[in-house]
C-alpha cells in the first residue's frame, strides 16, 4: 500500500526497513483470521492488519508512541502466524521489532509495568537468578489470589501460576563436551539456554543423550549466554544485540575450534531469534557476517534429526498430540518434520484443531497479558484434548509449562519421545 | 366494464398504465390467466402481456435466453428442446389442479416465482431469472439485471420481481440461465415407509454425494394415482437421479445400497421418471376436479411430516410431500382450516401457507396468503409504493 | 490523488462528536467502542485501499440488541452508519466517511446452529465465510460460495456483496445459497427473512437484501445452506499458447452443456506470481491457463475430464496436468486463492470485476490488452472464466500519483468495455464507491431511480452506507 516517509525520515535504516516492508502490504485482511489476539478480541486494532496500520501511521508521523499504539502493540503474541498466512510476503516480525523499539525509545511505561519489565528482564535470562525467583515463588504461592484482585498486579499472579511447584535439581547438560558414543558422525554446539535448563533440564539432556548415541559429539560451550529473545520482544534492543554478539563469539570460538556442523536449538523461540541473528546485526559492521554465518548453522533440534536417516521403529501404541510452537511452525516454517520424526518412531500422531493459533505462552507473554492468555490456553488445551492424546509433544519450553498449568496429559518435548524411542530411557513423566 | 389492454410494445404499456393512472382506473396484470391472482372486486381493467409475446435472443452457448413476457411457456420449451437445455426450476403447471385454462407464459412462470421438485438444490425461478424489464406504476420502463450469470450490479430488482405477482409492475422482458437436460434419470424406490421414517430416508439421501435431484413422499393414499401405477404397492419414497447414463448407474447403486436399511428398495427407468416427476410437480393426485381445499405449505423438511401428523389429528386431510418433505401439499376434506394450519407451521419452526385452491366462499373467507410480520408487512408496502405510487396494480402479494 | 469524491461530512454530526461518543459508550459494552482518533486510523479503510477515510467511531456490539440499539440512536439523530465485516471489500464497502459510526460485527463470530437433517447452518453475521465450512467439513458437509478471501470475509459481508468464488459456477453464489437473515433495520427494528421453509410467497426481501451493499440494514445472522461434499474432487490445469484460445475453450466447455465445478484462468503474469507464492507446480511454459475442477466418482471425473480435454484440444491445449494428490490440489487451490495478494509482492494493484458473456471473452481480454498497454501499465489477469466474471489485476505504483491515476482510469475504460460487450460491472466485489459514478454507464436514469426508489423505501433519510453504490448526483432529496 502507499506509504508516506520523507527522504530525511527515510535515512534512518530501521525506517527504510520499515517501510519496504509496509510497501508489500495489500491490506487485503487474510493475516486477520489467523490471528489469535483478533480471533479472541474482535477489535482490528488488535489484528496484524490494524497493528500494521497504526505502526504505519506512527511512523510516517515520527510520533513517540502514546498508550493507544503501545495497547495493541503489547498484546501481539509475535507468534507470527499473520506472517504465515500472508500471501503477499509482509514481513511482520521486523515491522513490529521497529515498532517495540521505537516504543522501548520513546515511551515511558506506568510505573507498575515498568517494574514488572525490569524485574522479568533482570531474572528471566540469567538462569541463577531464575531458580532463587521460583524457590521464592514457591513461598509466594498463596498471595496469588490476592494479586489478581489487585489491578496492576495480575502479573505477578500470573508469574506464580506458572512457576513450577518443585523447582528441578540442576542441570546435567553442563558446559563441556560430550563425546559420541562410537564412530563419530559429526560435531555440534548445543544451546544450553536460560529458562529451560532451569525448568526442564531433561530436555537438553535428552538430546544429548540422544546426539552421542548417534554418533555425534555434542559440546556445550561455556560462557553462552541467553539468545536474547526475552528482551528482544520487550523492545530493549541494545539488550538483545549484546546477547547476540556474545553467542556469536562463543560459537565463532567453537567453529574455529574443532568445527560445528550446527548449533542445536531445542526451545523453538530461541532457534526464531538465534536464526534472526544475521538480521538483528545486519547494521554492525563488525558483526554483520559473523552474524549471518551462526544465523545459517542454527538448527532446531528436529530439523538436524531428520538429517540423520533415523530407522522406522515398531509402533508403540501412544498416540502423541503433536502441539506445534508458533515459534516452530510460523518464526522457522518447520510444521511437518517433527510429526514425522514422531511418526517414523512407531508414535501415533494426531494433529489438533485450530493448530496454527497460538498458545498464549509467547516469551513473557503469559506474565504481562495474563488474561489473554489464559482464553488462549483454555482454546489450546481444549483441541488438544479432543484428539484423545496419551501424550502432548512440543517443540518449546514455553508452550510447555502454560499448556501443562492447563491439563492434565503429560506434555513432553519432541526430544524426549525420540531419546526414548531410539534407545534411552522412557521419560518420567510416562511412567506410572 | 372490464377492458383487456394487450399492449405490442413497452412504449403502448406505458402509456396505458399512465392513462389508468389518470383515470384512477386499477389495473390486474395478467399473463396466460392460467392462475387467478387477484381475487378482489372486478372493477378493473385487465393489463395482459399476450401480445408481447417472442423469444428475443437464444443463445445456447451461453445458456441464457432472453424473451418477451407473454411468450407462451410451450414456445420455450420446443426451442430449448431442440437444443436438450431447460429450465433448471421445473416451473409448474397447474390448471389441471386449478381447475383453469389459458396458456402459461414466461412472464408469469417468474411472476409467481412458480418451482418444482428440483427447487430443492438447483434453486427457485427466482435463482434462474437473470435480468428484467418492466413499466412501473408510473409508466416508466425500467430494466434490472443483465444478461450474464453474475449481474447484481446495486439492488437487485430483478429478485424482486421474482414472485412479485403483479403487484410491482408490468414485466415485460425476461432474461434466464438455463441448464442441459440431463442426458438420463432414474428413481429410487423405497416402499412401505410411514411419514417419519420417510423423512429420515430422505435426509440421509440427500446427506450422500450421490446429488439426489428430487426427493418426495408419496403416502399410501396417493401413491397408485403416480406413474400409471407403476409404483410398488404402499408408501413410495422416490429419489431422482439425473446426469451422464455411466454416473447415474454408479450413483444409483450406492444410494439403493444405502436405502436398503429403511424399506424395500426398487427403481423407475427413465420414462417413468420423467412421467413421475411431472405429476409430483403438478398435484396430480390432487387434480380430482374438486374445489376441495389446497394448500400449499413450505416448512423445514424435518418438519412436514410432523405437520401433518398434528393436523390428522384434528382435521381431515391428506397429504404428499416433496423437497425433501419440505413441500407439503394438502388437500383437506371440507373447512380450509387456515388458523389451524398456520398455527402448527408456527409451532414447528416457522415457515408458509398458501391457499392454492378451494370454493369461491372458502377462498374469500381466508387469507390466501401466508400473514406476515407486522415490520416485513410494512417494509413490503413501503416498496410497493416505491414501484407504483399511485396504487394502480392490484396483484397481491403477501401481508400487503 | 482522489478521484472518486465521498458525500461531504454533516457539520451537525462533526460538532456532537464528544456526545455521540459519549451516548454509544453507554450502549455497549466495554472495549466495544473505538473512538480516540489515532485508533480510528486503521479503519480508514478496506481492501481498496487507495481510498482512506477515518470515521467518527467504531462501535464493535456482541448482540442484535446492541446493533439494533445503535442503529436506533445513529437513526434518531442522522448519523451515518457503515457496517463492516472483515474489511476485505475490493470495491471501497466497507471505506468509512468523517461523519459515520462504523458498525463492525467482527464480535459476533459464533455458530449459532447446525442442522444436518435440513441441511442448514445459522451463524451470526461476523463468522468468516470459511469458518462455516471448517466447522461442517468433519462430518461431510460444506458451504458452497468460496470468495478467494474466505479465510477473513465474513458471511455478513458475503451476504451485502453477494459474494461469488471459483466454485460458485456449479453451486451459485451467495444469494443462491442463502435462506434467512435476521436484520437490523435503520430504525433499529429487527425482522427475520427467510429461514428453513423456501420461498416465502411474498415479496423476495432476501433476494433483494443480498447484494444490497449495507444500504438496507445490517444484517446479523444468516442462515445457509450446507451442501454434502462429493465423493471425490480433482483440479487439472489446461496450458494455452494464447489468453485467447483458452478463453475461447471456456466458451465451448460450457456451450457443449458441460458445467464443472470451477473454471478458473490465469494468464502468464498471473501463473508465475501464484507459483513463486504457493509452489503449485503450475506450468510455467504456457501463456494461460485453466484449472478446471471436475468432481464426483472416479468413473465421473473421468468421464467429464475427457469430454473436457477433447475440447481443449481443438483450442491446441500445451499442457495438461492432474493433480497428483490431495495435497498438490490443495497447493493448486491455494496458489489460486492467493493471487490477489501474492500480486502485492511485486506491485501495487486494483482489482477489476466485470462480467462478460463467455462469447466475448476473448475478445475482452484482448481489449483490456490494449487500454492497460494504453495508458503504459501492467495486468495480470486471474479469474473465474465459467461464470465470465473477469478480474484483471491493475498493477501500479501506489507512491506515484500520476501512475495511481492511470491505473484508476484504465480500470474505469476496462469496466466500460465490459458492459460494451453486454456485460456488468460487477460480478461480485460489490459497486462500493469504486464504481459508483460508472453506474451510469450501464443504467438509465429510470434504471437508477427505481432501484434509489427502493433504497429509500428502507432508509429514507439515506444514512446507511450512504457515498456507496450510487452516483452522487442526481439522488432523490432527502
Ligand atoms: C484478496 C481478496 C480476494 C477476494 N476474492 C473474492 C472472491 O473470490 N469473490 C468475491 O466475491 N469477493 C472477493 N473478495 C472481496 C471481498 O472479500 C468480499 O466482498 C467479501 O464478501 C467482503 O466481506 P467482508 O466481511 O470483508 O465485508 P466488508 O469488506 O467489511 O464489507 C463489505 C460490504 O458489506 C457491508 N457489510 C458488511 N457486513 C455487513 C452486515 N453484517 N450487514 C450489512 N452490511 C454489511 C459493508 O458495509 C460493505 O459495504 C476478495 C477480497 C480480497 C481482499
Ligand atoms: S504475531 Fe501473532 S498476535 Fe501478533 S499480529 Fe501476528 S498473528 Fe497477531
Ligand atoms: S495478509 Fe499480508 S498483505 Fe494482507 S493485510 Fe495482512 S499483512 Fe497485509
């Protein structure tokens, strides 16, 4: 559609970005039906076509952004389903990572927001600090209910919800190397991640168990720190691109070191953003190729199995509800290759209803929208459960820990169900 | 005295209904008279279309033809037969139910929006009728719609006029889509069904890919007046088929194998069919030469059956169905029980009733057609008024 | 760069702006009334998005009450109303104007009813047109009328366009497929029309609802018709050397009495934007091509497809290519669906839809050719041939007034040619305001005067959708 920039304003190379990207825009409305905040509020302000134009019109005017725009923009889940849906190649994930910068830039918060931002910026991706939050979490617990009354505090009720009530002992995927068990076939990075490990450290350790079963040497490498997707959706870029250069010179280090036939990502939504990398720093001049170089070798964890001709195996009678992460199916296109990965290992597969909406988790999504989410995860939780699963498998922490407040079919990570499958040990949560 | 005008050209009709409208003389529009419309005073002049009669333009390839308002139905029929097309809604013939003569005519088939047993998935006249010309209350000439498949360019009159049973206005010219005659047919028999399990045989008919192009009842106290008897003894239950002879085998055998469960199954060829088709579209059991009460009543299809069975009760009738149990034409022995029978189409989920025939003290006695909502009601004479300011047609149509 | 003027605002309205806010926030609920205008912004428009006006407010009610509560006040004091569905209108419907309340029923999205036994699905009027078909297909049913944009649209912006789709040539369009509605009327009255019984005996207010462009109520539930689904179903795609040879096959297709589910053509420019977006494995050799869907048993679809390629072949058919799977017919499809908006990645584009009878097809494509190749622009040109409903794709600068202008006045010669060659403006985007002033062309002024007549009959003080489908100049005064 027809945009209006001035040369000047057309200078900066975030707006010109910007621009291109509105330029492909048809405003035909297709992005609107897929749309989970739309399909929940029924507002076009809250549908990619109606942030799309409000992004459109506060950037054409070079206004800070006002409360209006911040609303909307702060209920996108950045599943990025609009951008699987559009046929005309809208670009919407950089649209809108302009827009939450320009916000972050020229915005300034209420003060409980604020808060609650610093707070999830600062303990979120430092794993430490994650697991003294949730022991404290576990404390807090029974203030949730008086803090969903409380306006402005519903995010810290949501966050206590969510927090698990046993916090697992720590991590076995450690830095280091772990050696392939026979032959060696290959040699990849693993991404330890923040979250996750805290969370759920059998994932990681699944794939590495899996990994060296399979003839490839895994390493973990020290000093890595989060891919900086947390604070990348919150719109701190500095934030996010300082993440983003430390991996990229971890890796690098890796590379140089013994070589890497990939980085292997096991939570979906930091794959989304480690894969943007090469984006994200495109303006550095020291780090552009660097960037792009690790963005090329990261991979889902699914996508570099399915590179390894794993055998058929015997059909094991489980049927499997296969819950695609938006961060999978719309950030890096993967939608098949986990069912069958799933499926070549003897698992019954069943795809539920409405599987291109997303779950509510998003990042901290869940923490600052908690009552979206919540219809989100009801609408999840409910296709899910209407395909009659043994199991629930994913591809993402995140979709993990909302969907099991949710229900109570074990959810596991694809992972774990292939580890199992191909030689490991059935996962806990299976045994009864 | 009633004077006929039969106008040659639009031009000569316009100028009549503007003279009636200066002398405040009504005028009834009028076709082949073959049903009678308008059953008030007969101080009236009569506006027919008789003299504007020919088709205009037929093109085969197109599968649309264009034709003057009083061009008799039967002229339509040999020049589409000539080139095996039709009209795709079955438009009816009812004089022998009727009891009346004339010759219908094209502009009176769309009049009354008149459509038979294939309404039910190839749609109503109104579906087929793709573009109009007509005079106005005010003499002028108008024209709505066009003469492709998809036309609705602004409102669409050319529906409206549809069934507006001369209350709007003079038509004049009508363009329609027309459909090839299926290369063959066949009927699915099911015998001995009562009403209900009818109802269920049909909509599981009609629940299958097999396109079944006509699903009608025909209880046991009408079905031997079908077909020349050639009907299986009691109830029938009939399916029709139609299309390429390979395809209506291969759909035949599918829908008798899943029929089999409700009745005995058996089959018509196709000059049966055909033969039972038209009678089922024109109230043959009902042509008895009675001016016995007829009604024509629409409901949901789930819904006919259940109609007549509460009217059995308290009523002496008679009745057969067709769209799918959906069209339920009854005939009453004596009182045409208009409130009664209204009063169950309500109860069950709303549809119509129409007085089609009955004695000329009956048919004043009762509103012949279905009442409707107060706001339609109103809406509807806003329009007419809208067509004909000055009130000179005096055709009816519903509620007005 | 504007050619296409919108009725002047009323200053009475503008100045009460505060009130009328004021007055709609107690009629509705909360977080359904849009009013700060920064937000009003991005319903400025829809899917022709050339033209951009914002509204006063946007009232987004849960219930017929709601509708009918607005109207009623909007109605008390001759505010313009403009409903909206999902804004995907080609023709400029759904475009507000300064002084209107926009009433959008994108709340109301549930499916009120399903009846398998009569074959019917009630559904409120902001449930999108797929949705309806999602919701059936599990147990062998679908709805007919499969606007490329049924993924948004909603079946209330169906109903006021009328909306058609590639397999409306077998199964008809909206109107066709439609058996009752509940209305709200201007005043704030709510009637039903139609319903499961057929052929109400009075006047066809649902016929004459449907394809009225908002300008007779708003509609707020429909009732339709379902349809089982075929046994089977298959596209196969027809290569042609010449948009004129296919577009002359089409014509002998049907004039043979031959009626598949879909005819669909796309030209050269057409095929290789549908193929880079859906992979469809569409030939890319050829100068035009056909999907021709055919459906029924396999014995059927046999049957038909070689009468089908018989004929083809008289046209010296290049290429003739059956899907080889569910999954490459669903790809054929989407490519197809997609065209509009795919053309967005490699330019700007108005949509035309005339009608033509299939005779003149080729001729038509041959003059739209020559106007586009006149006034130095591109087409692309994508459409459903069966029915003769033409969509050339206008493709432009947006950011380039003088090429906007072209591209607007060769859309305006294109439309002229087709009701020149006996056919409409439109076949199923609606009149809108995009081809409001060229209603002359194909209506005399009685034409226009009898259908404002009835217009009025509805709405006499002109204020739903009020600079749409009309001509400016010459309305009755109100
Ligand atoms: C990429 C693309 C492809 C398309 N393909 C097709 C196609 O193949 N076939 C086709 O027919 N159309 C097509 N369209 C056009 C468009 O999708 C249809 O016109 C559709 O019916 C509009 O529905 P909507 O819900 O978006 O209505 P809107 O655009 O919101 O509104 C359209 C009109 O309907 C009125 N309206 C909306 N809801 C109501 C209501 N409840 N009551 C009364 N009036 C109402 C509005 O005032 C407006 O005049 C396409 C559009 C796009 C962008
Ligand atoms: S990213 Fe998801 S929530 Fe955000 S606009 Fe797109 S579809 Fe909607
Ligand atoms: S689908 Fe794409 S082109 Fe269409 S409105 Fe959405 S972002 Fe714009």
């Amino acid at each position: 559609m027809q945009t209006n920039f001035t040369p000047e304003q057309l200078a900066d190379p975030h707006v010109a970005t910007s621009e291109k990207i509105l330029r492909k825009c048809v405003h035909c409305g297709f992005c609107t039906a897929t749309c989970p905040t739309y399909v929940t509020l029924g507002n076009e302000l809250d549908s990619p076509r109606g942030r799309i134009y409000l992004i459109k019109d506060m950037l054409e005017n070079g206004r800070p952004a006002d409360e209006e725009v911040v609303t909307h923009i702060d209920r996108c889940l950045s599943c990025l389903a609009c951008v699987t849906t559009c046929p005309s190649g809208v670009d919407y994930m950089h649209l809108v990572d302009h827009a939450r910068m320009h916000i972050e830039n020229t915005y300034r918060r209420p003060f409980k927001d604020r808060v609650t931002r610093n707070l999830l910026a600062a303990v979120l991706p430092y794993p430490r600090r994650f697991r003294l939050a949730l022991r404290a979490a576990a404390l807090g617990r029974p203030f949730a209910g008086l803090f969903r009354r409380v306006k402005g505090l519903a995010p810290f009720a949501a966050m206590l919800d969510l927090a698990p009530r046993q916090v697992p002992k720590s991590s076995g995927s450690r830095p280091g190397t772990h050696p392939s068990v026979g032959t060696r076939r290959g040699r990849v990075a693993i991404l330890s991640g923040c979250a996750q490990p805290v969370l759920k450290p059998q994932i990681n350790e699944a794939t590495i168990r899996l990994l060296t079963r399979l003839g490839i040497e895994v390493v973990a490498p020290a000093a890595e720190v989060c891919c900086g997707a947390l604070v990348h959706h919150m719109g701190r870029e500095e934030q996010a691109l300082e993440s983003a250069r430390r991996n990229v010179d971890v890796w690098l280090r890796e590379i140089d070191n013994g070589g890497l036939d990939a980085i292997i990502v096991t939570a979906s939504g930091c794959g989304t953003t480690i894969k943007d990398y090469g984006f994200m720093l495109r303006l550095d001049p020291i780090y552009a190729e660097k960037a792009a170089r690790v963005s090329a070798l990261a991979k889902d964890v699914t996508e570099y199995l399915a590179t390894l001709d794993l055998p058929e195996q015997e059909p094991k009678r489980l049927t499997v509800a296969y819950h695609s992460a938006c961060s999978m199916q719309h950030g890096q296109k993967i939608t098949t290759l986990p069912k069958t990965l799933l499926k070549n290992a003897g698992f019954t597969v069943r795809d539920p209803a409405e599987g291109h909406l997303c779950c509510g988790s998003a990042g901290t999504y869940n923490i600052l929208q908690p009552e979206i989410s919540a219809t989100l995860k009801a609408r999840k939780v409910k296709n899910l459960e209407a395909t009659t699963p043994d199991v629930i498998a994913t591809g993402n922490i995140g979709c993990i820990t909302q969907i099991a407040t949710g229900t109570t079919v074990p959810i596991l990570h694809t992972v774990e169900l292939l580890d199992w499958a191909y030689g490991g040990e059935k996962p806990a949560m299976l045994v009864s | 005295m009633t004077i006929i005008h039969d106008p040659l050209s639009e031009e000569a009709a316009s100028r009549i209904v503007r003279a009636a409208v200066a002398a405040a003389t009504p005028l009834e529009i009028r076709g082949g008279g073959t049903r009678t419309l308008w059953s008030g005073s007969t101080n009236r002049d009569i506006l027919s279309s008789a003299a504007l009669s020919g088709i205009v333009a037929y093109n085969p390839a197109e599968m649309t033809m264009t034709a003057k308002a009083g061009t008799p139905l039967g002229d339509i029929s040999a020049a589409l037969a000539e080139r095996r097309q039709m009209l795709a809604f079955e438009p009816l013939d009812l004089r022998p139910a009727l009891g009346t003569s004339g010759i219908p005519t094209i502009g009176g088939v769309f009049a009354t929006n008149a459509s038979g047993p294939r309404r039910y998935v190839a749609g109503a006249a109104r579906d087929s009728l793709l573009g109009v010309r007509f005079v106005n209350g005010s003499g002028e000439i108008v024209k709505a719609g066009g003469r492709v498949m998809k036309n609705v360019t602004g409102l669409d009159l050319t529906k409206l006029l549809a069934g507006s049973r001369g209350a709007l206005a003079f038509l004049t010219e009508v363009t329609f889509r027309l459909l090839p005659v299926p290369e063959t047919s066949a009927t699915i028999v099911v015998s001995g069904l009562n009403d209900a399990e009818a109802a269920a045989a049909m909509a599981t008919a009609m629940s299958m890919s097999v396109e079944v192009s006509g699903a009608a009842h025909l209880p046991e106290s009408v079905c031997g007046r079908f077909a020349g008897g050639r009907l299986p003894a009691g109830a029938a239950t009939v399916l029709r088929l139609e299309g390429l002879a390979g395809s209506v085998s291969v759909r035949s055998e599918k829908l008798q194998a899943a029929m089999a469960r409700f009745g005995a199954v058996s089959s018509l060829d196709v000059e049966a069919t055909v033969q039972l088709w038209r009678e089922i579209r024109d109230v043959h059991p009902y042509a008895d030469g009675t001016a016995r009460p007829l009604w024509r009543v629409s409901v949901a299809p789930t819904a006919g059956h259940q109609l007549v069975a509460a009217l059995r009760l308290e009523a002496g009738i008679d009745a057969y169905y067709d769209w799918q149990g959906g069209l339920v034409w009854l005939r009453m022995e004596a009182d045409p029980e208009a409130d009664l029978l209204r009063r169950y189409v309500k109860a069950l989920g709303g549809g119509h009733a129409t007085l089609m025939r009955a004695s000329a003290e009956a048919m004043a006695a009762t509103p012949v057609l279905q009442p409707q909502a107060e706001a339609v009601a109103a809406l509807s004479a806003r329009i007419k008024d809208k067509f004909d300011p000055a009130g000179v047609f005096v055709g009816a149509f519903a509620g007005a | 760069m504007e050619q296409i003027g919108f009725l002047p605002p009323k200053p009475a309205v503008l100045s009460r702006r505060r009130e009328i806010v004021g007055d709609l926030k107690d009629l509705l609920p909360e977080g359904c009334l849009v009013h700060e205008p920064r937000s009003l912004v991005p319903f400025e428009t829809d899917a022709f998005v050339s033209y951009r006006r914002a509204p006063l407010a946007v009232a987004l009610p849960e219930t017929t009450a709601q509708v009918a509560a607005v109207l009623k006040y909007c109605h008390r004091y001759g505010i313009p109303v403009v409903p909206r569905g999902a804004g995907t209108s080609l023709s400029g419907g759904a475009i507000p104007q300064e002084d209107a309340v926009v009433l959008g029923l994108s709340k109301m999205t549930r499916i009120l009813e399903v009846d398998y036994a009569n074959r019917t699905a009630t559904v409120q009027a902001g449930v999108t047109n797929l949705s309806i078909s999602d919701a059936v297909s599990a147990d062998g049913y679908f709805y007919a009328p499969d606007p490329s944009s049924q993924l948004a649209c909603t079946i209330g912006g169906n109903i006021a366009m009328n909306s058609g789709g590639a397999h409306c040539l077998k199964y008809g369009v909206t109107t066709n497929n439609l058996l009752g509605v509940k209305m709200v009327l201007v005043d704030g009255t709510v009637i039903e029309l139609g319903g499961k019984a057929l052929d109400a005996p009075g006047l066809d207010l649902l016929g004459l609802v449907c394809g009225s462009e908002g300008q007779l109520g708003v509609v707020t539930e429909a009732t339709v018709r379902l349809i089982a689904k075929p046994e089977g179903a298959r596209p196969v795609l027809f290569g042609f050397d010449s948009s004129e040879e296919a577009g002359a096959c089409v014509a002998d297709i049907i004039g043979a009495g031959i009626i598949p589910v879909a005819i669909e053509f796309m030209d050269k420019p057409a095929i290789e934007i549908c193929e880079a977006f859906a992979q469809a494995g569409y030939p890319m050799d050829v100068e035009a091509l056909l999907i021709v869907e055919v459906e029924g048993s396999e014995a059927e679809m046999d049957g038909m497809l070689q009468s089908i390629v018989e004929i083809a072949g008289r046209h010296g058919v290049k290429v003739v290519k059956e899907s080889q799977s569910a999954t490459q017919a669903a790809l054929i499809w989407r490519g197809r669906k997609s065209a509009f908006g795919a053309t967005g990645r490699i330019a700007d584009y108005i949509c035309m839809d005339g009608t033509v009878p299939l005779s003149q097809l080729s001729n038509v494509l041959r003059g739209t050719a020559e106007i586009v190749a006149r006034h130095g622009l591109r087409v692309a040109n994508v459409f459903h041939a069966g029915d003769g409903n033409m969509h050339p794709l206008i493709l432009f600068n947006a950011n380039d007034p003088e090429d906007a202008a072209r591209a607007e006045a060769a859309g305006n010669d294109i439309l002229k040619l087709c009701v020149d060659a006996g056919g409409c403006l439109t076949g199923e985007h609606g009149v809108g305001i995009e081809k409001r002033e060229l209603m002359r062309h194909q209506y005399t002024d009685a034409d226009l005067a009898q259908q404002m007549a009835v217009r009025a009959a509805f709405d006499p003080q002109w204020i739903l959708n009020p600079s749409k489908v009309f001509p400016l100049e010459g309305r009755p005064a109100v």
